[in-house]
C-alpha cells in the first residue's frame, strides 16, 4: 500500500496503476460502516484509493474540529489489511495552499436540514470532494446513506460539473441496537450510548406507519418527534419527512420520504435518516 501526503506524489502513484480505480473518500477514525465501503471498492474495481483528511472547511467555528478523532496509524492498518493500493493523507496546507480561494458551492438542495443548521458544511464537503475526484480521477467513488444528503449533494455537484465516474451509495452500517456507525460515537458516555439508538427507534416507528399506509408527511414527523421527547437525554435540531429529490419537508401525502433527523445527545450531534417508498440504494447508483 502506498501512503503519500504530496500531491504530486499522489499524482505519480495515482499514474502507477493501471485498470479502475475505486476511491473511498474519508476523515479518518474509520468503522465498519468505511470498512464496507472499501470492501465493495475492492470488490468492484482493479485498485481501491482512499483518503484521510479531516476537512477544517466542513467544520463550524463552534464544532468538534480540533477532538474530532484521529488514530491515523490504526486507520492505516486496517486500510492496508483490506487491500487499499493508495492511500492520500494530505496536511490542510496541501489541500488549502495559501491564497486557496475557488470553493463549490451546490445551491439548492445544500440548504435544508443539516444546511440550515450547519451553514457552509456542504460547501466544504463539495470542494474537498471535487478536490479529490481531481487529485485521484477515480472511476468509481463510494460514499454511505448515513450521510443521505451528503450523498444528493455530491451527486447533484458531478452531474453538474461532468465528474466522469460513478457514484455508488452503500447501505448504513448500524449497532445490534440500531445506532448508525458514526466516528462520532466515541464522544458517547455510556448513559448517552444507551440513549443514542432513539433515532433508530424513531425513524423505524415512522417507516412501520407508512408500511401501515400512512403517507402524510406531517403525521410522520409528528410519530418521530414523539418518540424523541420521550428520551431526557435527546435535544432536536430537526426532524424532517421530505421529498428525497429536493430535500423540502412535505407538508400533506407523498409517496416517497426521505425521513432524516439532528439530535443532539449530551454534547454529541447524531444523524441519521430511512427512505420509505424506494429501494435502500439511496438515491440511486449515479451513472457518469
Ligand atoms: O463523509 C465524510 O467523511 C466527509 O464528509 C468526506 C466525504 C470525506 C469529505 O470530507
């Protein structure tokens, strides 16, 4: 496995392999929810690539960049037993130079949800993801569902930018208690870990009364947020019912969902989120 930090020597190693190239983009502290998705980069393509970049620009000035986790020579031991060829670990300085001042940013669907209440998050993650779609020019990049309007984001930034590679969107990775994986869970004490697969409960308590034919929007947000007063520990930012291709709640019936939520337990900001009415390959494989 090749690790390098310079860009031009990812360029040179990038160069050295020959067929396709799998990229699995990440900022470390890596779970079985990254392991899936390097594991299926394995499986479908000649060479996997991945990086580990803990983006400043995706953080808020009141956020958790400076303790966001970063065991890099664990993450690179387990990257190295999966079979990843290439691994980029580049410093802020390589990815943001001095006088850096050309961002991406995706209009529309970037502003609801985690958009109202993390402002300029997407535009860091759109920048540093075209950056790395450059630096790597995979043909396939894979990203999870956790993540659900990450994922629409990037998707509706390749199309609109001609990225010529596919996107591939791989299942959540839960706890036998339903806790999506997160590198964020590591901040749960175990009073807030017992608390943290409410979400889980919530959304499933949504999808079991849509499968029971309920299909108003207002009335699923009303059956999660329910369940989440139900737990001391729980404080919401948003609990959404929306249209999975603009991200905007829908207010009377629809026929597919995508039901996400931000609570905060303790101190520890969780997401997670279900579709209802389509297949878990969400929003679809992106065809370049
Ligand atoms: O999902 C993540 O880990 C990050 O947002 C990503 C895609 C690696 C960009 O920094």
């Amino acid at each position: 496995m090749q690790i390098v930090s310079a860009l031009p020597d990812l360029r040179a190693a990038r160069a050295s392999l020959s067929g396709s190239l799998g990229l699995v983009p990440t900022m470390g502290a890596l779970h079985a929810g990254h392991m899936a998705l390097v594991t299926r980069a394995r499986n479908e393509n000649d060479c996997v690539g991945a990086s580990i970049f803990v983006n400043p620009s995706q953080f808020g000035p009141n956020e958790d960049l400076s303790k966001y986790p970063r065991p890099l020579e664990r993450d690179l031991t387990l990257l190295k037993e999966a079979g990843v060829d290439l691994v980029w670990t580049p410093s802020p300085a390589e990815v943001y130079p001095p006088g850096f001042q050309t961002w991406v940013e995706v209009s529309d669907v970037s502003r609801p949800l985690e958009g109202t209440h993390r402002p300029g998050h997407f535009r860091g993650v759109a920048t540093v993801v075209a950056k790395l779609f450059n630096a790597f020019t995979p043909d396939r990049a894979y990203f999870g569902q956790k993540d659900a309007q990450q994922v629409i984001v990037l998707a509706q930034m390749r199309r609109d930018l001609g990225f010529p590679l596919q996107m591939v969107v791989c299942p959540t990775v839960r706890e036998a208690d339903g806790l999506a994986l997160s590198s964020r869970n590591v901040y749960l004490d175990p009073q807030e870990r017992a608390a943290a697969p409410i979400l889980y409960r919530a959304l499933s308590a949504a999808r079991a009364a849509y499968d029971a034919g309920e299909r108003c929007g207002e009335r699923l947000r009303a059956i999660m947020s329910e369940i989440l007063a139900s737990e001391p520990l729980a404080r919401v930012d948003y609990v959404s019912a929306a249209d999975p291709e603009t991200l905007l709640d829908v207010e009377s019936r629809a026929d597919r969902f995508l039901l996400s939520m931000a609570v905060c337990i303790g101190r520890t900001r969780l997401i997670d989120n279900v579709m209802l009415g389509e297949s878990d390959l969400f929003p679809r494989e992106e065809q370049a």
